[in-house]
C-alpha cells in the first residue's frame, strides 16, 4: 500500500472531517488553509489542491496560478483538534505541473538532487533546537512612540519572586528548579507519538530562565526541516493551551544565552560507508572529506549567516555566544564542532554547525550548511589546523558578520555555492526582505537606549 493509500485509508476510518494543508513561505511562517475531507482526493497528491489564493502570502506569480500539493509522507493527527489531520504541501504552478520556484521546500529538494549527484546516497540532518517557554507574556501597543516594552515573567526567572529561580546557569537543571520539565516530555511524545518525529533527547537549556532545549534525530534534508518546523508548531500550540508563551526568537533575554539551531550533517555513499568517518586518523577520526567540508562552512560563513541568523536580532545573540571562527573537536566555542565522545563509532561521525538559530527557515538553513560544505568538498578547501593546536597553521578567515546588512553585503560577493540550489527568484526576494528588515530595525528604539543614553 503507497503513502498516498495509507492516508486516504486513514482518513477513510478514523472520522477524520477537516484536512490541514500547512505550507511556508521565504521566512519559514507557516500558513494553512482547512478543507473537508470531501475534498481530498488520490487525484489531489498528483494535480494539487486550489483551496487558497497563494499570491496574497507570496505576491504575484510569473508561472501562473499556484496551487497545493500534499505530501502524503507527512501526514499526523492533531492531537487537540482530533478530526483534523495535517499535510505538509508544497508549492506547484497549476498548469505546467512545474514547482513554484519560491517554495522554500523545493530549495531542500535541489539540494539533496545536488548531493546525489555528488555521489552521496543518503544525507542526514540532526537539528538541536532552543527556545523558551514563559509562563505569561505581556505587550505594551498602545503607543509605540512612547517607548514600548514586553514584559516576560518566568517561576525560573532571576527577577522573579519564586524560590524556583536558577541562579547562573540552567545547563542540566533538574527539578524542581526544571519548572517546565512536564511541558517538555509533552511536547516529546507528541512529536513521536502523533508526528513521528524522533526526539533523541530534551532537556533544560542552557540559559537559566525557562529555556528549553530538543535534540531531533537524523532525517533528510527536507524532512528535517519538516520536523523543526513541527517542533515550533507544537510547542506553541500547547503552550499557547494553558496560557504560557513559547519563543523561538535569537536573542530574547538579554544577558543570558540566545536561542541556538545546531546543525549536525552527515553524508553517506552507501549505507555503511560514513564520508565523514576514518578510523585511521587521530584527531577525532574525521576523514580528510570531512575536514574539507568544514572547510566549505568556513570558507561561506559570512555569506551562509544570512540564511542561518536571518534575523537582526539573530546578531545580538550572535554577539553574546561568542563563537570563534575555526573548527575543533573539543572547544564548543568553535563555529564548526565534531563531536568526539567515542572511538570507532562511524554512525554518529557528523559535523556540526553552530551558527544558526531558530528563527532561520530550516528548508534554507539546513540546504545551505548543506551547499556550502558540498563546495568545501569540490574545491578541497582547507580548514586549517583545529583550533586547540596552538602555534601550528590557522586558516586566515574572514569574521562572522555583526549585522544582517553585513551578511547581506557578504552574499552578495559569495553567492557560487549556491548555484543550481537556490532559484534567483527566492533569492531576490530574501535579499529584499533582509534589507528591509535591517532598516526597520534601524528605526526602532530600545529599552537599552533609551535607560542609556535618555539623559544625554
């Protein structure tokens, strides 16, 4: 039985009655439109379904009218709306039957085609993601002129009353100090049990007010940008439930450690040959592929944070992790880290970039970290010696970016690797849109100007 049978089987049998077909745009926000089963056909996994007039979230379409086609492998249950199940769809141009070239999906498709004809048979996505969850949240709109504010409160938080607040550091807290730890199993087992999504792992972040950390297993590329974006879906709907706040905002505590999206990628020729593996070779038995590969993710760093920290934000947390660039084995501060914790293990031999956050769209972010270590691996680009070997060779490269007009600007000079990923079309408006949102933020005025320089 096909994915597509399995679907309109379960649909057929478990008194399901509305169909949420979820898509995302250039940002990564989802956007859905609910259609009675009546609605859904075999025919609609082929042809697409017209039920929303896409140019009202993407503008005007040069291909034509754009309709939704569902991806039957994504299909779940909503577990608090239970005659609603989800699909995931992409983007096509009705008539020609051809992808709609901003379809952010699409650009992961391009991407793992890429790799396959590299030689690469299977790559694999993990994705460690933060975020926060407040227990209440409060708005100041009135008047924006008159220096607005969100007031977060958290039992965790350092300036709130409770007994519950972790002093310096959140890293591992357990309960009760863990105030949200039941919140977390939840989210867990309903990314597993009703999205079959994998969650390797949670725990308390590293941040001592409420922050939350998940570590989501390997998929592909695609795939695990499906599964990030249906971790934020759940969380914020069930925190949103019982009238917490989830945020998955870079920066949104100041003082304390932003939001991260570790990026660990692996890549595969066979499905027992790890490119990234030697067993021969000392320094964290990372294979000279590998190594080549963080030297891609250095070599496009800057460009790449466009994608990765899209945000103007997503430089303030930027600023307060303090990554260095360079790669290691040991030295987490490091922009590119390979884990080392076993010997002779090739199934968990991955490269981690640590550069991104969760306010990326992880169709992109996941494609380009992609893309950008491919081309480290064509062009044998050289990492330089791991950070840790002092007075030995160190790559000369350039800083990370300390605004978003910065990452802009180096995309523009940097934008070979992504040649035959990403369409000129998605990336024209990107580009316009982190320009728009730079100077946005060049407007606005912060609490932390105005209590530090109001009396100038």
């Amino acid at each position: 039985m096909s994915a597509i049978d399995d679907v309109m089987k379960y649909v057929a049998t478990n008194e399901i009655r509305w169909i949420d077909l979820q898509f995302f745009d250039i940002k990564g926000v989802m956007h859905r439109v609910s259609i009675s089963n009546r609605k859904l056909e075999e025919a609609s996994f082929g042809n697409g379904i017209a039920a929303a007039d896409l140019s009202e979230v993407f503008g005007a379409s040069e291909q034509g009218d754009l309709v939704l086609l569902p991806d039957p492998d994504t299909m779940a249950r909503l577990p608090w709306e239970p005659a609603t199940v989800r699909l995931i769809c992409d983007i096509v141009a009705s008539l020609k039957k051809e992808r709609f070239l901003k379809d952010p999906r699409y650009v992961a498709e391009r991407m793992e085609t890429n790799l396959s004809a590299a030689g690469i048979k299977n790559s694999l996505v993990g994705s460690e993601v933060d975020c926060y969850i407040f227990d209440t949240t409060t708005a100041d709109k009135t008047n924006r002129g008159r220096g607005t504010g969100l007031i977060m409160d958290s039992r965790e938080a350092k300036w709130g009353p409770s007994p519950m607040s972790n002093d310096e550091t959140g890293a591992y807290a357990a309960t009760p100090q863990d105030s949200m730890y039941s919140a977390r199993v939840q989210i867990a087992e309903t990314m597993e049990d009703s999205f079959g999504v994998l969650v390797d792992s949670h725990r308390h972040g590293r941040s001592p007010t409420a922050q939350q950390t998940f570590e989501l297993g390997p998929r592909s590329l695609k795939a695990a940008g499906d599964a990030v974006n249906t971790l934020k879906f759940i969380t914020k709907n069930l925190a949103t439930a019982v009238s917490a706040s989830a945020s998955f905002m870079p920066y949104p505590v100041e003082g304390e450690k932003g939001n991260s999206l570790n990026i660990a990628v692996s890549l595969w020729k066979t499905s027992e040959q790890n490119v990234f593996y030697e067993g021969k070779e000392t320094y964290g038995q990372l294979s000279q592929t590998g190594r080549y590969f963080a030297g891609g993710l250095l070599e496009h760093a800057a460009a790449l944070s466009l994608f990765t920290a899209p945000l103007p934000n997503s430089y303030r947390r930027l600023a307060a992790e303090g990554l260095k660039m360079g790669w290691s084995c040991s030295d987490k501060s490091a922009l590119v880290y390979v884990p080392y914790n076993k010997k002779n293990i090739k199934e968990t031999k991955r490269v981690v970039y640590r550069g991104a956050d969760p306010s990326a769209n992880p169709y992109l972010a996941h494609a380009l970290v992609a893309a950008a270590g491919l081309d480290g691996i064509k062009k044998k680009a050289d990492p330089g010696d791991p950070m840790e070997a002092q007075g030995k060779k160190k790559r000369v490269e350039k800083e990370l970016p300390s605004s978003l007009l910065e990452a802009a600007s180096a995309l523009e000079s940097d934008t070979a690797f992504l040649k035959g990923i990403v369409p000129a079309e998605l990336l024209g408006d990107f580009l316009d849109l982190k320009l728009k949102q730079h100077r946005e933020s060049m407007k606005g005025v912060t609490s932390f100007e105005l209590q530090k320089y109001f009396n100038v």
